[in-house]
C-alpha cells in the first residue's frame, strides 16, 4: 500500500513537471524549504525523482517566531546535512523591514525571500529555477481570497504552474495527496503553530470556507474552483493580447508620460480601455500595489471633461485632459513645476482620493497648491493627554492641523470642495449643518465659500471630516476608545 502511495504521487508529479516544461537538463534548482509539510515533501519528491546534485535549499529564518523558528531553520538545515543536499540559511528581521518600508509583514517576507533566492541562484551560475511548494489547496484558497478582498480576472487565474524562472512541481497535489505520502513515508516535518491561527484570513480559509464549500456544497467544489481557474487564466492571456494590440494602436508612450489618443481610445471597449490604462500605470510608476478601480475610472472620467481637468494619483502621478489625447505623466519627471503650471492655467482637479493603501505607502499629497501631509500612528497617550495636545494645536493657533480617530474612516479620504447637500455632523446628538451654511454663519466671504477645501470620508458622500481652517466632524473626533490617529496637516 505504502509502495502505492509513493508511485502514484512520484509518477504524477513527474509527469507535471515533464508535461509543462519545468527542469532543464542544465537547470540548477533553488528550493524553498520551511520544513512545513509541503515543502518538506517537495524536497523528497526532488531527491526521490533523481534531482538531488541539482538542488540548493534556502531557509529564511524570518525573525518573527523566536524558539520556533530558530528550531525549524536547525531542521531545515541538519536535515540538509544528512541527506547531502547544499543548503543556504538567512536570518532577517522581517518586522523592521516591514515598518522601514511601509509594509506588510507577509509582503516584506517574500520580498526578501525571492531576492535571496535570486542572489543564491546567480551564486550557482546563473542558470535554473526557483523551486516553490505550493499545492492546489493553496490555488484554491487564493482564489478565494482574492475574489473576496476584491480582484480584476488576473487575481483569479490562480497561482503559475511556469513562469519568469519560478516553478511549482506540487501544485498538481492536493494537501491531502502530500500528508498521505509524507505519513506513507515516515518522513518528519515541521508544524507552524500560526497555521492553526484563527487571526490569519487564509487560515480561515483553510480550516473554515473550503472544508464547508466540500462537506455541505459539493464535495467537488475545490476541483471546480481550479477548473475555472485555468480557464479564467485562458481568458487573462487572450484580454492581455488584446490589451498589448490597442495600447500600440492608442498610447505613444515616453519615459516618464504617455498620451492616450482620445480619437482612436474613445470607440474602444470599456473593459479594454481599463486595461490599457492599468498599463500605463505600471509602465511609469512600476508597479500596481495601492493601484485601485477608483484611480483607474477616474482617469477614463476625463474622456467627458473639458480640457485642463486633471486627476491625481498615486506615486507621483497625473492625469491630465488636452484637447485630443488624455496626458498620464509623473510629476517628478517631465512636468517638474507641476504646481507653477496648474495654477498659471487655472487648472482644478475636481477630487482627489486618498485610499487607505496610499497611506502604507507615502504621507505626502497635493492639492490643487496645497501640500497635504498624512500621519499615522498608535494612540499610546491617554485621552487627557491627546485633549490637550489638540488644545495645544488651537491655542497656537494651527487651523490647518487637526487630529482625528482613524478607525472610524471606513473608507477612502476624498479630498474636494463643497457641493449643495454637503454636511458637517456638529455635535454629539448628530444634528447636521449644511457647509455652505456653517461658512455663511463663520462669515466667510461669499466668494471663497466654494473654494475651500473639505475632507470627506469615502464612504459618506456627503458627510464632512473636515472643512479645512474650521471645524471636523463631530463623528471622526477622539475619544477614549480611539485606538488609531490621524494627524492631517494642509500647508
């Protein structure tokens, strides 16, 4: 029986890895290695399938887990030693990299590793592969994570089998297939206490959703997700040809802006024109990461606006409407004195939003002139204290900055001037005044009362956070339960 087990999931990963073109004959082979179970059975499928002079194991001891993970990178690595396999060890300090970067600790981990990866692999030549251990309960738990935090069609295509030097032997097993044969084999692994953590959305996931959708759906229900997986990733490969096709067509593109030529962008499919538009996006700022739908639509918003309208962006970017073509460029580079410019053309931007994902990555914002700078940070003072602190700010008479509770921004900052039906929540009963109103009665000349800027809470289309130089709203103020602040100042 035993004997079963090890030539069926020998002969089938075999297979898939000869079937999609995994292992050249001169590939050297780069092996994440944890010492969990997945990885731990793609180490032996390797020795076992006769690659054991091709590998080098790379173990990153990540810094998070103490006494744990020290004893898995000991695992890892006298395990290697046994079995004569070249292994590689890194320790890092992944929670500083992440708050130095602004990022998230399961982001900063894998930045780091894939970057060890690399260096180890141009260690040995150069030539080969990464080697990962993901397995189809994995494709399917990222499937449902990424349609349930909301994704485009690529978030869905599941994880690749082939791509850009890194491969996946085990993605053709499931998690029961790979338990099966390390237990079939005797073979020791390591078990990560954070996998058992409700506290992890893909531990819920894994422990929760899927076994659900399997007992009480269909039994077949993870064969079906990566089933549609693969052919969403069919349809992903036709859109992007498609895309790349009327980019050429549409786009004349330079190092640091492109035009969109309206006459030729205009007739095209909306679907493809979001596209088109998310590429220019990675094409000058690099990346995709806090890139969201609203920045995409508020770019093809200025199809329909009159000309020197403009959105801005994140990463330093601008979207600007000319008489025949839309300009995306990046204010640092071609168009330095941005502000001068603007305000020489009488330009208005109509509304900025500021995302939450913005905020992970820069601080610092403009504003038709104004400079917007954003803070984040833990309430560690008692409320007394931040009372007094925001006392301080009035008694020194600094209108333009303010302190609010963080938490209760459910959405997007929107950043804008004033409309008819605007509000501002005035004290704690929620009785409501209209902006236009409270500035009348704050004697605003009539002439600036649609002029000054006011923040807005993404999710409350009218509601007020803040008129800048005046009040906040009553809902976004401090109090004792105030976990989060956000420090926002306009200058």
């Amino acid at each position: 029986m035993n004997n079963d087990i090890k030539y069926s999931v020998e002969t089938k990963v075999q297979n898939f890895i000869r079937k999609n073109n995994m292992i050249e004959s001169d590939d050297m082979l780069i092996v994440g290695v944890s010492g969990g179970a997945d990885s731990i059975c793609l180490y032996n499928l390797l020795i076992s399938l006769g690659y054991k002079e091709k590998m080098v194991v790379v173990h990153i001891h990540h810094g998070i887990r103490g006494e744990e993970a020290d004893r898995d990178f000991l695992f890892v690595k006298d395990m290697c030693g046994k079995d004569g396999v070249k292994f590689v060890g890194y320790h890092f300090d992944v929670p500083g990299f992440a708050r130095e970067n602004k990022l998230s600790e399961e982001e900063a981990g894998r930045i780091l590793r894939y970057e060890k990866f690399d260096e180890v692999l141009n260690k040995y030549g150069g030539k080969g592969k990464i080697v990962i251990a993901h397995n189809k309960n994995d494709v399917c738990e990222t499937f449902i994570y990424n349609l349930c935090r909301g994704t485009g069609i690529k978030g869905l295509t599941g994880i690749s089998k082939n791509l850009s030097g890194i491969i996946r032997p085990i993605l053709c097993l499931g998690r029961d297939e790979i338990e099966e044969y390390l237990k079939s084999e005797n073979i020791e692994h390591i078990t990560d206490s954070t996998n058992n953590s409700e506290a992890y959305t893909r531990n819920k996931i894994r422990h929760n959703v899927l076994p659900y959708l399997e007992d009480e759906i269909n039994n077949n229900s993870m064969k079906h997700i990566l089933m549609a997986g693969e052919e969403l990733s069919l349809i992903e490969d036709y859109i992007e040809k498609q895309t790349d096709k009327y980019y050429a067509e549409t786009v004349v593109a330079e190092d640091d802006k492109a035009k969109i030529l309206l006459e030729k962008f205009i007739v095209l499919d909306e679907y493809i024109k979001t596209r088109i538009i998310r590429k220019i996006f990675l094409n000058l700022a690099g990346r995709l990461k806090d890139i969201t739908r609203i920045h995409v639509y508020d770019v093809l918003s200025l199809e329909n606006k009159e000309v020197n309208k403009f959105v801005m962006l994140p990463y330093s970017m601008v979207a600007k409407r000319k008489h025949n073509e839309i300009i995306v460029y990046n204010v640092n580079g071609s168009e330095k004195d941005f502000n001068q410019k603007h305000k020489d053309e009488h330009e208005i931007c109509d509304e900025f939003r500021i995302t939450k994902e913005m905020l992970e990555s820069e601080n610092l914002f403009e504003f038709n002139g104004y400079k917007i700078k954003l803070e984040i940070s833990k309430a560690s003072k008692e409320i007394d204290e931040l009372n007094e602190c925001i006392l301080n700010l009035k008694k020194e008479q600094k209108t333009y900055t303010k302190i609010f509770d963080y938490d209760k921004i459910k959405a997007a900052l929107v950043l804008r001037f004033p409309k008819e039906k605007d509000y501002i929540i005035i004290n704690t009963s929620g009785n409501k005044k209209l902006i236009k109103k409270y500035l009348k009665e704050e004697k605003t000349d009539i002439e600036m009362r649609n002029k000054i800027p006011v923040f807005y809470s993404g999710d409350m289309e009218n509601e007020a956070l803040w008129v800048i130089g005046y009040r906040i709203g009553e809902n976004y103020k401090i109090d004792d339960k105030t976990k989060t602040l956000l420090k926002i100042t306009v200058f």
